[in-house]
C-alpha cells in the first residue's frame, strides 16, 4: 500500500486552472513516483504526494445516536401503536439545520429514556409518512400519544422548546 502524505499550501492561480475540463490532468505528473494531486480549498490548496511519510489520524467523535430511526413500515407500530408517548423528528440528510437538531433529540432521547419514545423520519426516503402530516420543509418535530399527534415544533428550536412540548404531553 503506498503512503501518503498531506499538505495545505496557498495557491490562488490553481482556481482559474481548474475551472479548465483538463486541469486535474494538468496536475499529474509523468513520473508515477513523483505524483503531486492539488485540489482547491477556500484558502489554498490541498495536496496529496505519494511516497512521502504516512500520517495517522485520530477519531476524535463518534456520534452514538439515541433516537431509533422509524420508517413507513415501521410507523404503525413503533408511532401508533405506542403505549409511551413519542417524538418523531422529520429530517432530510442534506438538512445542515436538521443535524443541529439530530443532537438535540438525541440529548431528549437520553434524558426522557422509558418515559418518551424518540425516533427520527427520513423524508426522502420515507416520503409518504410526510405528506400524511403535511411536512413541507425539514426538521419538523410531532410528538404523538395514544397515536394521536399532539405538538409540533417546526424549524431548529432550542432545546427548552422540545422540552417544552414533551412536558405538555406527559402532563396530558
């Protein structure tokens, strides 16, 4: 396996060579040992050079998420027929906003564990379930009892707005 190595070095000319159909081939050299592979960056450039000295990187997070994911054909059951109460989050995995929330649930699914039911609803793939509840834009959060939807939270909320909302629910 060959090593690699990488280097960030400022390069404002290589943007307007790129914007060339042939410019990522201008970048390889003859030369296999040699071979020098520049993309761009916002603020330089990012290059990768074979036989140089390999790097190690380190997995510094790893997301453990806690909320179940549901699917049409899983909702009956685990939204529905529900004997606890339940928070579905609708998201889609281009949503950057959807992934601020994905945390916040997550945080809810730890702290409400036994006592609420969180799970969350890709609307791409599970479109149907969305476009019964009416879902035009992500995230949305429903929360259900008794399989009857009770509160949404629409839009990226903080977390005393969920709270909020699954409070009401188990008070009801």
């Amino acid at each position: 396996m060959a090593s690699s190595a990488t280097s960030v070095t400022p390069s404002s000319h290589l943007a307007a060579k790129l914007a060339h159909p042939r410019a990522i081939s201008s970048h390889f050299s003859s030369n296999p040992n040699s071979l020098n592979i520049s993309f761009p960056l916002k603020n330089g450039s990012f290059k990768l050079r074979r036989n140089a000295p390999s790097i190690t990187l380190k997995t510094l997070f790893v997301h453990d998420p806690k909320a179940a994911v549901v699917t049409k054909d899983t909702w009956e059951k685990s939204v529905m027929n529900s004997d606890a109460p339940v928070l579905v989050e609708f998201y889609a995995s281009w949503c950057g906003p959807c992934m601020m929330v994905h945390r916040i649930i997550d945080e809810i699914a730890s702290e409400y564990a036994g006592r609420v039911s969180c799970f969350i609803l890709n609307t791409d793939t599970d479109f149907p379930v969305a476009e019964v509840y009416n879902i035009m834009a992500v995230p949305v959060v429903l929360l259900f009892k008794n399989g009857e939807r009770k509160e949404s939270v629409v839009g990226t909320m903080p977390k005393e707005y969920y709270i909020a909302a699954i409070e009401r629910i188990l008070k009801s």
